[in-house]
C-alpha cells in the first residue's frame, strides 16, 4: 500500500509529507486548496504525463516521492523493468521534474525512465479521475473496457498476428494490381535505371580507391618534384653520395671502436639500424618514383569516372555500395511486376487460407468476449445494486463486423434507468451521479482482478448527493476492507466513513500562497463535517449532526468487519 507522499514544489505545495494508512483515507477541502494537485502529485510520481507549469513558480525544481510498502516482488512489472522491492517489501518511488522539461526517475535508487516508472507504477496504484466518466460515454472504450476485464491480451495478441500476416497479404495483392498503363511505365522505368546502373559497372569500394587516384594525378608535378629530392637526398647523384652513404660511412668508422667497450658496441649497433632503416626508406621513395607514371589520359578518365558517381549517386542513392543496393531491388522489383500475374494466383491462395485462419480466430476471441460479458454484467448489477441502483438494468450489446485490428465485434453498454423503459446506449439516458456510480462499479468489478493494492478516486462523488452519496460511501468503505482507497470527495458521507481523515488548507505564508496537508482527529473531523454539510458558519446542530455522521459510520464499518466483507 502507499505509505508515505513526499512533495516539494508542485504547485502552491512547497512541502509536504502525507503518510496515508491502511483502509479507507479521505481527502477534503474547500475548493482550490489543493487536493487535486496531491492527486497530480501523486500521478507524476507513478510516471503519467505532466507540465513544467506543475513546477511552483519561482522554483527551479519539484521532487515527489511514493513509498509503498507490502510490496509483491512477484508483480511482473517489476521484473520486467529490473526493479525488486527490498525483503521488508518496501518500495520507493521518486520523480524530479526540472524548468527546462528534464525527469530524474528512480525506484529504490536505481535510475529508470518515465515509462519504466509509468509500467511500475500502473500495477501498484489506480487512478479514477473525474475524466473517466466522460470515457464511460465512448462507446468505442467499450470493447476496450470488456476486453480488460475478460483478460484478453493472449487472445488478441494471437488473433492480432494472424489478422496481420492476412493484411500484408492484401496490400502485396493491391500492390501488384496496377492498372497495366501504370505497370508499363514502372516497367519501363526500371528497365532503363537497371540498365544505366548495369553499364556503370559499379564495384564496393571503388569510389575511395578512385578518388585517392585523382588526388595524386592532380597533384602530378609535385609528387614528382617531392619524390625526386627525396630520392636525391637519399640515394644521391651521379657526383654525390645520399644520406644512405653518409650513415655507412658512419657505421664503418664506428666499427673499428666496438672492441673498446659496450658504449662503442651500442653506438655501431644504432647507427647500422639507421642505416637499415634509411636504406629501406631510400628504396621505397625510389620505388615510388619509378611506378608512378602520370598521364593526362589517366586523369581525364579518372574524372569521367568520378563524375559518372557523383551524377548516379544523386539519383540512386549516397554511396556505391547503396546504388548497388537499389540496382538489386530493382530487379527485384521488376521480377515481381513481369511475374505479378503468377505471384497474385500465389498469394491469393494463401490469402484465403489466412482468412479462414482470421474467421476461426475473431469467432473463438468474439465467444470468449460473450462469455466474458454475462460474468460482468452479473458483477455490474450486483455493484449497483449496493450503490442504490437496485432497478437498472445493465446489457452488453454486440453487433458483429468485418473483422477488423481488434475482432468481429461492435460492442455497447446499455442500461435502463427505470423500470419498464428499454435498453438504450448509456449516454442518452444516464445522469451525472449515475455516470459516477457506473463507474465505480466498473472499477471496483476491475479492481477485484487486478493485484493494485491501492485505488484512488479524484471526486468519484460528482452528481451524487442524498442516499446514493451513503451507498457509495459504504461501497468504498467496503472496497477499503480488501484494498488501501484515497478518495478526495466533497459529500460528508464519503468523509465521514474513512478511516483516516485528511484536510487541504490554503493560506499564506511571506506573501505567498501554499497549501498545507493534515490529519484531523476527531473533533477537527466534526468540524470538517459540518463545514461540508453547511459551509463557512458551523452551528452546534450541525456538529451534531457530524457527530451522528461519523458515529454512523463506525457502526457500519464494524458491521462489515464483523462480516467479514
């Protein structure tokens, strides 16, 4: 469960710790002091998307922290990432987002990326935003919500890969099917660019050899000049002896001295290794000056060459050893096209092996779905019926279509609100607080599957009011029995049923706004109460009243914990 959030700078929070309990914690506040920025705190940290406009002004970075403890190291998305929770099953999460757009992400120390810290934090914690109502409403989410809950990932990950290998088929099929003025002028195309890439007569690696030719023969005179003075000064003249003679000399004179000690003997040996290597310097700029053999033919047909490279490579591609690469997709190319009336017969035969592969697949995924959709509209039913919902009628429509990426299946959710009226798509007769509450059923029905210990829910109250603001309270007091719930709610009931008690204060501090974040105990939870209940004045009937409401409460919750629900 999430056991501690630290922020620094995110918003008009300078600094917070809030160290959350196990069971049922609530959040409240007046509005705009900051209980949604603890959610959006809470959603950096677990690696979602955020702004640098989250940074508090003035700031040059914000840091959040989550620390979890009763950590499962057996959560696939911790291996899959590297991550593991320390033997107590502690696990901290840290995210530091700076002005300039920069994230520092860390799990238990060890750097991760954004979307490592977004996987890890997925499987400990579930987010339920107020937006997620309006998501209720597109129906194209649908299949997408049911496909969640019926665990079709294999499913459709191997219907996928078969519909894929079918779709290649086809669009290699269209590609072939070219009208036969289109076939004939790529034909005529490739044969002419096969044609000039074939005359050419390329070869890898003839480009550096070729231009490092047409460097020397440009530079013809002077390596003549710098070679025969080379020589000169090496091997000498007719009337003159080279160095190679004067470093003899040397040696021969030195020769005479080796019996007068080891100093002699080291000089003589140096300068005969002096000599060697001059002699072979002397015979390799020798050999060099008698190879090389400078023609302006040579040049002018090294430059045509050169040229005839740079005028293809701007058609064909960059180096040789790319143009020889387009040269065998060309004809590649042209083979296909000349064959295309063979290749199609081909593929239209594997084509139709491959749909009937497709039909079998999205018709046992479409079966699976159906199977799935009785067990989660019992789930749903049986979730409104606690939420106050006993009457509604909820169904899940399908309607079958060309299999497409994702199946067969056109999927709706669609509900009667009120007895005797018909089935009809969920966005034309469902209000505000009944969205919230279908909801709510769909996420704590999701909620049973999935191994997130903790769920949060950003003002799941929205439109409810009366008893069926009671019956989600007693939902989620419920919920809390099995998982750790954070729920930032406006509705006295939701408060009044946590187990722990949070307010949200906005004030000012050296002429600067922040929010603070503390745990109220009894009395201050009272008082909280009947803020909630009758605003700014707060009279002793009204503290009563929170005293009955929280009194309530704990009756209830004993019930459930003697229920053992």
């Amino acid at each position: 469960m999430l056991q501690l959030l630290h922020i620094e700078n995110i918003a008009i929070i300078e600094r917070a710790d809030i160290e959350f309990a196990r069971g049922f914690n609530a959040l409240t506040g007046e509005t705009g002091a900051g209980k949604s920025i603890v959610i959006d705190s809470l959603g950096a940290v677990l690696g979602q998307r955020t702004s640098r406009d989250l940074i508090r002004t003035g700031a040059p970075k914000a840091f959040v922290s989550a620390a979890f403890d009763g950590v499962d190291a057996k959560i696939p998305a911790l291996a899959e990432n590297g991550v593991a929770p320390e033997t107590d099953g502690t696990l901290l999460l840290q995210r530091e987002l700076t002005a300039d757009g920069k994230n520092v992400c860390r799990a238990n120390g060890r750097p991760i990326t954004v979307a490592q810290l977004k996987s890890i934090g997925s499987a400990l914690l579930n987010i339920h935003g107020q937006h997620e109502g309006t998501a209720l409403l597109d129906e194209t989410q649908h299949l997408a919500y049911l496909d969640r809950f019926g665990r079709m990932d294999d499913r459709l990950a191997a219907y996928g890969e078969l519909y894929g290998a079918m779709h290649a088929t086809q669009r290699e099929i269209e590609t072939l099917r070219m009208d036969e003025a289109e076939k004939a002028r790529r034909v005529d195309t490739l044969r002419h660019q096969i044609a000039e890439l074939e005359r050419a007569e390329l070869r890898e690696g003839e480009e550096e050899a070729l231009l490092a030719r047409r460097n020397i023969l440009r530079n013809g005179e002077k390596f003549i000049d710098a070679m025969t003075e080379a020589d000169y000064c090496l091997n000498g003249g007719d009337e003159t002896n080279g160095a190679v003679s004067a470093i003899k000399q040397a040696e021969d004179a030195l020769r005479a001295l080796r019996g007068l000690g080891d100093e002699f003997i080291g000089l003589s040996d140096r300068l005969e290794a002096l000599r060697s290597e001059a002699y072979d310097l002397a015979m390799t700029v020798r050999d060099k000056k008698e190879e090389f053999d400078f023609s302006p033919e040579e040049l002018d047909a090294v430059e045509s060459r050169a040229d005839l490279l740079y005028r293809l490579k701007k058609k064909y591609g960059g180096t040789v050893e790319e143009m020889l690469d387009y040269l065998a997709r060309s004809r590649d190319e042209l083979d296909r096209i000349e064959y295309a009336d063979d290749r199609i017969a081909q593929l239209e035969k594997k084509l139709g092996t491959q749909k009937s592969a497709v039909l079998k697949a999205a018709k046992e995924l479409s079966d699976a779905r159906k199977s799935a959709a009785k067990t989660l509209e019992a789930d749903i039913l049986r979730e409104l019926s606690e939420l106050d919902m006993p009457k509604v009628r909820f169904a899940i429509d399908f309607a079958e279509k060309e299999p497409d990426a994702d199946g067969m299946d056109t999927v709706r959710f669609l509900m009667s609100a009120n007895v005797g009226e018909e089935l009809k798509p969920i966005h034309r007769i469902a209000s505000g607080g009944e969205l919230a509450r279908i909801m709510l059923a769909l996420k704590n029905v999701f909620a049973a599957q999935e191994s997130v210990m903790t769920m949060v829910f950003d003002e799941v109250d929205t439109g409810v009011s009366g008893r069926a603001a009671q019956r989600v309270a007693e939902k989620l007091a419920k919920v809390s029995r099995e998982k750790q719930v954070l729920c930032v709610t406006h509705l006295p009931q939701l408060a009044a049923m946590a187990d722990t008690h949070f307010s949200v204060e906005k004030g000012e501090e050296n002429g600067r706004t922040l929010t603070r974040v503390t745990e109220l105990d009894r009395a201050a939870r009272a008082r909280e109460l009947a803020r909630l209940t009758g605003g700014e004045t707060v009279s002793e009937t009204m503290l009563r009243g929170a005293e009955e409401l929280l009194d309530a409460a704990e009756r209830f919750k004993s019930g459930i914990a003697g229920d053992g629900k």
